[in-house]
C-alpha cells in the first residue's frame, strides 16, 4: 500500500516515540512532529517518566530555535492530553500556539479520557484528524494499553528451546541451546520490558544475571517468584546494586528486596501477581522461565505473546517447555496465531500471538 | 548474482527433468535443450524409467518437426552417458548429429564412468563445458546421488509437531496436528519418493494410507517396519490393490508384501534396513513417523534432511518426536544446519540439512 505524506510524517512520530523506551513506562511512547509548507519545522519525544510531553517538547525546541509554529500542523501518535497531570494539559499548549490542525495516531485508551483532548481542540477551532496509522500506533504502545485497559502489564513469554521442545538437559548442561544472534536479540527486549520473570528453579539451576549486557542500556527490574523464600541471597539475581531485584514471596519479608503476596500451598494464582505488578506501575514484563513457569502462564490465559527461539539442536529426553500440562482432546490445547517467522543465525524466531 | 544465458538454459533443464519426478527412479532427473542463435529449438526430458534419455528425446522431437541441429549448443543437466544401458550411449548421438558444444550441469556422480562421456565428446571435436548451476543440478538429483555414491537411498525425516515438541496427545486423539496447507504439501512430497516409511506403532494408532490425495499424481511404495510381523492385514496400509505394500519383518513371510530382514530382538539396524531398500532399487525414502521410528534413524545419523513442520499448537504432556533418548552434554546432541523456514498456514516449515 503507498504510503501518503500523513503517513510519512506519522511514521516519523512512531521513530521518534520509541527513543522513549524503556524510560517512560507505565506511560506511553509518544513522538511528534510539527509541519509547515510540507517540512517538518520541529520534533519531540517523551523522554523519560514524569519529563515533558511529546507536544511540548516539540514546541520548546521551535522556541529555542526561534521557530514560529502558527498555523502549522501537528502530527503526534497518541491523543494529546486534556487533563492536569505531572504536566499542564498538551491541548491548551496546542491552542495557545495557534496550531491550524492536528493529526493524530490513536485515541487515548484510557477509556474516561478517549476523546476528550480532540473535543476540546475541536471546539477551539484546531481542526483534527485521527486513526492514522492506527495498527502501527496500537502496536507501539501495546505495553501501555495493556496497562491502562486490562489493569495488568502486557506479559510475554520468552521461550528458548531446542527443536524437539525442551528448554535444557536433564542434568541441566545446557547453557546455552540457542545461539549468539537470539540471546543478543533477548538482551534487547529486556532493555525495553519494565521487569524479566523467572521462578525459583531457574535461579537455582542457571543462576542468570537478567541483566542487559549492553551497558549503554538500562537493566529491567528483575522478579523472581519464590513464594517459600526457599532462595538465599547469593544468587547473581539477588546482586540488588541497582535495587530492581524484586522476589514475590508468601513468607514474612527478610530481604530487603521482598514483596509479599499471598498463595496458597507455595502457588501464586497469577492474575493476582499480576495485579501485583500492576499495583508496582509496570506495564511489562518477560517472562524467561522456567517449564513451572511457562505451565502457570499457559494455563491462566494471562499472557499477550510468545517469543518462541527455535534451536537447531535436538535435545531428546530433556527439561519439557511446559512442565507436566496434559490435555485430552485437541480442542482443549492452545492454539496460537503465528505472529512473523525468522530465521536467526542457526536459530528461528517464531512469534505468537494469543 | 545475475544469471547468464547459460544459467537460463540450464535452468530450463532443471523445469524440464523436474517433470520425470517420482517416475524414473533410481535414475536421474533430466532435461536437455538445443539451442541455436540463442533460441531453443528442441526441448525433450526423461520420462520414465526405461525410456528415452532426455538428450534422445530432445533429439527426436526436432526430428518430428524437420528442424536441424546440425552446429547447434545442447544443454542437459547431467552428463551424457558413455556406456550402453537400456538405451545406446547418448554421446554417440551427440555426436552423430554434430552437435558444436555441450554444456553440462554436474559430471555423472558415479565414480566409474564420471567423465567419460565428458572426454568421448572432446576427443571427437565436441566443445564442452561443465558444473553450470552445479549447487542446483546437485540438489535436483539429491536421491540419484545418494543412490549411486552412498549405496543407500536418500533418506528425509518427515516430523509434524506441536510447538512444544509432541507428535501426538497421550491418547492420539490428536488428528491432525498440522494444518491444510502443511498436509497437501506432505501429499505432494509423497508423490515423489519412492517410498514412505512407517513403523508399528503409527499404523496401530494412526491407521494411516499413506497414499497421495491428488489421483493425478502416482502413490509411493509404503515400507511397514514390523520385525515380529504383529500387524494384521487389516490395516489401509496393507490394501494392496497396486501393489505397493510392503512389510518389513524379520518373521516367516505371510502376507504376499512380506520381505525378510533379520534383526535383533525385534530392532533392524538402520544400515540394514536401508541396504535392503536400496537393494530394491528404491532412490529414496520419507520418514512418516512415529517417534521409535524418528528415534532410531536420528541415532544412527543415517538421515539427509529433515522436514519439520511446527503446528501453532502447544499439546503439553504427549507423545515425544523422539522416543527415550537421552543426551548428557550438548556437545552430543544432534545439532543440525537450517536450510529453509516459511510459513505455511498456521504452521512453520523448517527444513534442516544434516
């Protein structure tokens, strides 16, 4: 499909939005971009959590550069605000600064805001347009809209397995069934997910760090299910210099690092941790394991997409993907929606969509 | 890379002999066309086994048309032969018919005569040049070349799977794990084996035909593994209306379709079992299961490739790809090279070399 000039400058916000990950969170991504005589005059993003909006940011930097933005466009993915928040409303500032029209991606998902900034524009004589890009914009901030029309974070499954659908040996001297190209590729995503889960046998078995091994990047907050508190404090998951270890525990809280939250017989239901992690102000996590894990996920329903890393290898009798979870029939099985397919070094990349 | 004119002879070949597919087996696959001033003037392929080479049959229809080939180029993918077989050697026509220069894809990979018909053309006046599109004359003839160098049918491992690695529920009340367009492709590829093989156990539980949907397109033999002749005739598998049934036992012979093969307390070495095959004259074999089956010929790496569609389904607790086999470090496990990943419908199609 071509793609028209609104398009084009749209995309330019999308671009400019994901500068923001990984640092805005639970708020969204959003880009803008402010176009006169088809050029575009000034830019901005959100930067980080609690900064200035995309609008604004935008707008100071016309100022700075003596700029006038009177009668031009504006083009920005999300719905500028109506509302006093950590910031003054973005709609008065475009209405002050005599903006002759807005584009705009995505209505605010916040369903007591949706549509309240364009009305107020409206009403001041800035004409609006919406929906562009619409799937695009959807997609960018599918972390945020989780967090603002489901109440949880948007949750991920990050499975690395071998072909014949094990995560590791028996013995568990298997690091690592995937190769160079996927674990770079994971270390990524975790620059970006608020939080990375494991359960307690991961910890215990592999001892990961969870960490970005680019330090050019920002770790995620990492959270370890351990409702016995059966785990000590001698695991590279635990190393809490950065304090973002977080271990959801049933038990009276001992480590600095705790967070209680009821289960019954050492299991969390996991819509309640999730709530958890919402009541926390994530809007993401990846979960990285282990087949106890991944189990508890599949059988509650309560995840958004898999990242499935398919090795080449051939493990035979190993560690199943999905601990002890049988069906009868078919009918009762998960289905997932391939999502894109990729190869990567000697691996392939599937992701699912619920 | 761009392609010469001599890749687009060749590759007409290649279409060409891709139309004996499943009829002239343990022979090769072969096109040949002649071409003068850069225009093809007779095409012709072998077409069944027995009948005429491709060359012949080039030859032969620019006879039925009037249409010289005196001082023409002829192109074939393989080696003309230099010995007298069904037919008289192609060389000596070549020849005859004063053809000025041949090209060739791959020299003939049978060590005995490779070459020879290479320098019969040049020691009578012939130019020639070879190892045009080589990779994929190879590839074109992957089960003749196996046949002739390695003695042993070419072997590939059909494997359907759930994402987690199940080829079937506990209960086999799983039909079919794998999509439409996954199924139609594998009826395809039965259509151009020379066989398909299955053990017990899938004819007991699945009661597969093993036979190709499309009546347009010929039915493969069907290889039985069932060393104490358990099965009775009542399975699809053994409705022997064409002949194409045959059971391997190591048991008195009982039905008709029975071949005797010893083995040791029920189990066929692999190398056995395919030396039998291709004693038969068979060029080639597909794998269909199940996981004993998948188990044995991945222990004995007596397999060329593996195609390996993924369903989006997850089964959970089932039964294994491969049966109880275990590894203690990765540097036993199978580690296989990826040579190509698609989607097809909701599964992935991955197909692994060894």
């Amino acid at each position: 499909m071509k793609r028209t000039e609104e398009d084009k400058f749209m995309e330019r916000c999308l671009y400019l939005a994901t500068k923001g990950a990984g640092y805005v969170s639970p708020n969204p991504l959003v880009g803008c971009v402010i176009v006169k005589n088809g050029e575009i005059i000034s830019e901005g993003w959100h930067k980080i959590f609690g900064g200035n909006h995309a609008e604004i940011d935008a707008f100071n930097n016309a100022k700075r550069k003596n700029i006038s933005v009177k009668g031009a466009s504006l083009y920005v993915n999300l719905e500028p605000c109506s509302h006093y928040g950590k910031t003054p409303p973005c709609v008065d500032m475009i209405i002050k600064e005599k903006i002759k029209k807005v584009y705009i991606g995505i209505k605010d998902p916040n369903k007591k805001v949706n549509g309240n900034g364009i009305k107020k524009l409206i009403n001041n004589g800035v004409e609006v347009k919406y929906n562009i890009l619409k799937s695009e914009c959807e997609k960018l901030n599918k972390f945020f809209i989780s967090y603002i029309t489901k109440k949880r974070p948007y949750v991920t499954l990050k499975i690395a397995q071998s072909i014949d659908g094990n995560i590791a040996l028996k013995n568990y001297k298997s690091k690592w069934i995937t190769g160079y190209e996927s674990r770079m590729f994971v270390h990524g995503m975790r620059s970006i997910y608020d939080c990375v889960l494991v359960g307690r046998n991961t910890v215990v078995k592999d001892n990961p760090g969870l960490r970005v091994n680019n330090k050019k990047y920002r770790d995620p907050f990492r959270i370890i299910i351990d409702a016995n508190s059966k785990l000590n404090n001698k695991y590279k998951v635990f190393n809490n210099d950065d304090g973002k270890s977080i271990r959801i525990t049933s038990n009276l809280a001992k480590y600095e690092y705790d967070v209680r939250l009821s289960s019954s017989n050492g299991n969390f239901n996991i819509s309640n941790l999730l709530k958890k992690i919402y009541e926390m102000d994530f809007n993401s996590i990846m979960v990285e394991g282990g087949s106890v894990t991944f189990k508890n996920f599949l059988k509650s329903g309560l995840f958004d997409d898999i990242y499935y890393f398919i090795s080449s290898k051939i493990l035979g009798d190993g560690i199943k993907t999905f601990d002890n979870y049988a069906f009868d029939t078919l009918n009762k099985s998960n289905k997932l929606k391939i999502s894109s397919v990729k190869q990567m070094g000697d691996d392939v990349l599937i992701i699912y969509n619920k």
